[in-house]
C-alpha cells in the first residue's frame, strides 16, 4: 500500500511528524479534501479546525490546527499553520471559558474586534486560541 509521510510546521517547528499515513482529511477555504499518496501536486490555504490522519491499520490522529496552507508532493504532504495541537492534549473547560468570553465580546460588540465567521471570531477573540479549537473540533465531529 502506498502511504504518505506526514509533516505539520509551526513557527516554533515541527510540531506534528507521521510516516506512513493512508490518508489525510483537512478542511480547505474550498472545503475538505482527503488527501492519498500519489494525490496531484496540490497547494491550499486552510481553514481553523480538525485536521485527521488515517493509518493503514485504521487508528487515527485528529489534530486542531489554525488557518494556514497545505502543499502535497507524491508521498509527502506539507502543513504550515501558525498552531497545531493534537485533540487529546487540549483542556476542554478552558476552551468552554474561552469560547464564552469571545461570545460575550461578540454580543457586546467590541471595538476593535473583527472576524470572518463566527467560529473564527470566537477563536480569534479567546484568550487561549489553542484551547476555543476543541469546541470546533466537538461540533464537526
């Protein structure tokens, strides 16, 4: 079976490293793509929220990541995001904190706030960005 080698980059480096993944299901500014090794050369801007690579074996790996790009290569796929965390490290209750106050700022109408959707809005707003992504990965799940 062919498989992919699985990179995900942040500016503080490699936060995320698989080798010999099946597949690789993220969420594009055009909609979600499952990526398989020998996919066409291919390079997307990506969107907040779940990011899933699929073993031969069937075990999974879901990781929250901010927006950014993705570049595919033959065996090889390419993630640059700002964050990226994988789903069983993020601490729940503070994201639910997170997510209220960004709520609260959204309802007030805060100056200076802006946002692109209200996902987006809550997480940009929340005092810990990594933590508000577990609420996004909950409701697509």
């Amino acid at each position: 079976m062919n498989t992919l080698n699985v990179s995900i980059v942040t500016p503080n480096g490699e936060a995320y490293r698989a080798e010999e993944a099946s597949m690789v299901v993220l969420g594009t500014t055009s909609g979600q793509v499952g990526i398989m090794a020998n996919h066409v050369p291919m390079v997307a801007s990506l969107k907040i929220g779940p990011l899933k690579v699929v073993f031969p074996d069937g075990k999974e790996e879901i990781l929250a990541v901010s927006e950014g790009f993705v570049e595919t290569h033959k065996d090889k796929i390419t993630v640059i995001v700002q964050t990226a965390e994988l789903d069983k490290d993020i601490d729940v209750e503070r994201a639910k904190r997170a997510k209220d106050r960004a709520e609260k700022r959204i309802t007030e109408n805060q100056e200076g706030f802006r946002c692109s959707s209200s996902s987006t809005c809550t997480c940009e707003s929340s005092y810990s960005y990594k933590s508000c992504r577990k609420i996004i990965l909950k409701d697509i799940r």
